[in-house]
C-alpha cells in the first residue's frame, strides 16, 4: 500500500517524527519534491539529527529510501548528510536515486543569493537554497538530469548554451563574475561520480514493489500553504507540496496513494514571508515559541526563528481538503500544557464578513483573526499512550479542532520521539 505524509500547513508540523515513526513498518520511504531547503528533525534511539534531503527512513536498517524524479537534488548535501548520519552509528542506508531527477547546480544557490539581495525588503525570505532558480529551470528545460550526465558529448554543449543565458543575468543584472562552462562541466561530472552507485528507475523499481505489495511512504515537505497553486502564493516554494504531487514526483500511478496522512500543528509556526493570520508578536509569541516544537520553534535548516500563532481552523480546514486527508495526525499538543486559555482562529474577518473559507492571497493580506477560546488543561501530556487518559480539557481541543476542520484525527503526537503517539 501506498501512504503518503504531507503537512496541513506551512511547514515544520512534525512530518519528520511521523514518516520516521510509520517507517518501522513500511519497506519504502520516497521524498517526491522539495530540496535541501527545509528539514525534518527527527529524534530516535540513535539521537536527534536534521535531515534535509534524505528520507526519514534512513534510521531502519530494512528500508529502502528513495530521492524520487520530483526532488531538487543537491548532490554535495546530500553526500554529507550520509556521511553525518554514518558518522553517529546509523548503519549505512539502502538509498536509491532516480535517473529523472535533477541537480541543483552551484550557480542556482548563487543566483538565489544574488535575487534575495536584489529584491532587498520585499524578498521571499528565501532559505537561498537556489530551489526557485532550479525548479525555473527545470520547466524552461534547461536544468540537468541524472541520466544526461552520461553523455559528455550533448552534456557540454548544453552546459555551453545553458552558461551564455545565465551570464547575462550575472554581468547585467547582478554585477557578479560570470560562470565558466568548463568549471559547470567539472562540476557535473563531479556528481556523477558520487552519484553513479545510486542511480536507479526508480518509477519501475515502485512499479514492481506495488505489485509485490510492499507498503510505501511518500514523504512530503513543508505543507499545504506553500503549495505553488494552492497555497499563499507568491509566498510559497517552487514544486507542489500536495500529496497528489506524490504520484507524479515519484512515478506511480495515482490511484496507488490508498491514505493521505496530513500532519496538522496543535498551534501555528511559519517560516518566511507571506500572510499569516493567526500570528502572535510580543512576549505572548516570544513564550509560545521558545516552549515549541523540541527545542524551541527554530528553523532545523537555518536556525532562524520561526514566526509563531494559534491554531487557524480556516487555513487547516483547507490545507487538510487540499491535500485529500484520510487521516489526520495532531502534533506538538503538549507545548500547549502551560496555557491556562487557548485561543483558537475559528474564522477570518475580511472587509466585515466572517468566513471559514480560505481566501486568495490578495484577500488574506486584509484577513482579520475571529478568536474563540478553550479553556487549558495546565499539565504536562508526554508519555501518556491512551485517547481516555488525556484530560478532558485535551480531548475537548482535539474534538473542537477535529469538529471545525471536518477530517479525522486519527493520530495525536505528544512529544518528539517515536514513541510518543495515541492512536485513536
Ligand atoms: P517537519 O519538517 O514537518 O518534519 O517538522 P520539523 O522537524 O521542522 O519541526 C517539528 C519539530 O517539532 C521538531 O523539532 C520535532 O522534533 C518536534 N516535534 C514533532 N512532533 C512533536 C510533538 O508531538 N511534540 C513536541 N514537543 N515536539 C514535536
């Protein structure tokens, strides 16, 4: 069976903790979009560890992990990422690499950087990671794949043609040096041999793990809201994040995707730009985030301070319908033990008329917060294992939250480890 972990809303909902605790029973673990731009933490018998671009079944010694077509790989990350995990007495991961995907090149990275300069206070809040730049790429045909590292010949004419369009941009619009075909060539051919031991079909590798009957996990990052169609665009990544995309960024067919786990955040978090109703400032949000996630709400890939809000039953409603939810798992409920009130965003307030529906983002920016409040159950949740023994208080936000999103919250995860999960 195939299952995919996706997240409800902009990220950083635990999808790490999830894929890694439901990856001690799956055979497969594939990321099937994003790059190196976010991450995952992941805390196990092994440690805790930030995972970027591997998948979070790396931690088992009997899955296969898979960087699917739709992944932006960076090939120099991605090699270290191994290196650190082996270095901390993971076993060495089984990993496969799809011929189709794409690599993340360094003048991506730079001209990320250089774009994020230019567009000084109005920038995305990029993690300058150079994913906009390679996903530009990949659909104006001109990023490179896997497979044509394998022909030199047609590898640097490409490299040729692909060097003159970008040297415009580095003299005329950024005033950076310009690239050098023969140090892109090197590079390229750098990867390849890292590469080489990986390299797999990987859309016929699952084509046969379907048949065999093997259980599947797609793993998903950030989350609905980030989705370039269907969440707050322009403030959004550049591949989908919906687990429809699944089937796509990692060659199955889509009627495979049998449950679509959305990991939904007991509060809100979001990293970057963008509209964000909920939003908390002030010592308020100051609390929230340093008593959030593991640790403290800080970015796992920049370190940088997530920006932190109430749980917004509007956005989550839609980022659960947009994703296709058949289960819903509700994370990072006991940072909410210190509360003696939780407020909820149960509707938004736009020009006067109070909806339940997200709007487009032109409509979101003038969106004002409808505050309804729970009272708190003011005590600590983690290591508690059944639905009946959390206090009412609990179970009455799980209920009111599971009530106004309409999908079933199937899972509730009350702590970091692996282990700490109710099932309902
Ligand atoms: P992802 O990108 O969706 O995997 O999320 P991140 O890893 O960026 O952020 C989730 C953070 O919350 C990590 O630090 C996790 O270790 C932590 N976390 C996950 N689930 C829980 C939970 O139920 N309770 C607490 N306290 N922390 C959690």
């Amino acid at each position: 069976m195939v299952k995919a972990v996706v997240g409800a809303n902009w990220g950083d909902e635990g999808k790490g903790k999830i894929t890694d605790m439901l990856a001690g029973q799956a055979d497969i673990i594939v990321r099937f979009q994003g790059g190196s731009n976010a991450g995952h933490t992941i805390v196990n018998d092994y440690g805790k560890f930030a995972l970027h671009t591997l998948p979070s079944g790396v931690f088992y010694g009997h899955t296969v992990n898979v960087i699917g077509n739709g992944v932006a790989l960076n090939v120099p990350i991605l090699m270290k990422e191994i290196d650190s995990i082996v270095s901390r007495g993971v076993p060495a991961p089984k990993i496969l690499i799809s011929d189709r995907a794409q690599m993340v090149m360094s003048y991506h990275i730079l001209l990320d950087q250089y774009e994020e300069e230019r567009l000084g206070k109005n920038s995305f809040g990029s993690t300058k990671s150079g994913i906009a730049p390679f996903y530009s790429d990949k659909y104006a045909k001109i990023g490179f794949q896997v497979s044509e590292l394998f022909d030199e010949t047609s590898l640097r004419n490409k490299v040729e043609r692909v060097c003159v369009q970008k040297n415009v941009m580095m003299e005329h619009l950024y005033h950076k040096p310009v690239l050098e075909p023969e140090k892109i060539l090197q590079e390229l051919m750098g990867y390849k041999e890292m590469l080489t031991p990986y390299i797999c079909d990987v859309s016929a590798y699952l084509w046969d793990a379907v048949q065999e009957g093997r259980e599947i996990l797609l793993e998903g990052q950030l989350g609905s809201l980030k989705d370039p169609d269907h969440g707050i665009y322009p403030m959004v990544t550049s591949s989908s994040t919906l687990a429809a995309f699944g089937a796509i960024g990692a060659g199955i067919p889509p009627y495979e995707i049998k449950k679509i786990i959305v990991v939904c955040k007991a509060y809100s978090s979001a990293v970057g730009a963008g509209a964000f109703v909920s939003e908390l400032f002030g010592s308020e949000a100051d609390e929230l985030r340093r008593r959030g996630g593991d640790g403290g709400e800080y970015g796992a890939t920049t370190g940088r301070p997530r920006r932190v809000g109430w749980f917004d039953c509007v956005a989550s409603k839609y980022g659960c319908r947009i994703q296709g939810a058949t289960d819903v798992a509700f994370t990072v409920l006991d940072v909410l033990g210190y509360l003696d009130e939780i407020p909820v965003c149960v509707a938004y307030d736009i020009d006067g008329e109070i909806t339940t529906d997200f709007p487009v983002t032109s409509k979101l920016d003038r969106a004002k917060p409808v505050i309804e409040k729970l009272p708190g159950w003011k005590c600590d949740i983690r290591g508690i294992r059944e639905y009946e023994k959390l206090p009412e208080n609990c179970r009455r936000y799980i209920e009111f939250v599971e009530k106004k999103i309409g999908f079933p919250i199937t899972m509730v995860s009350n702590g970091p480890g692996r282990n700490d999960i109710i099932y309902r």
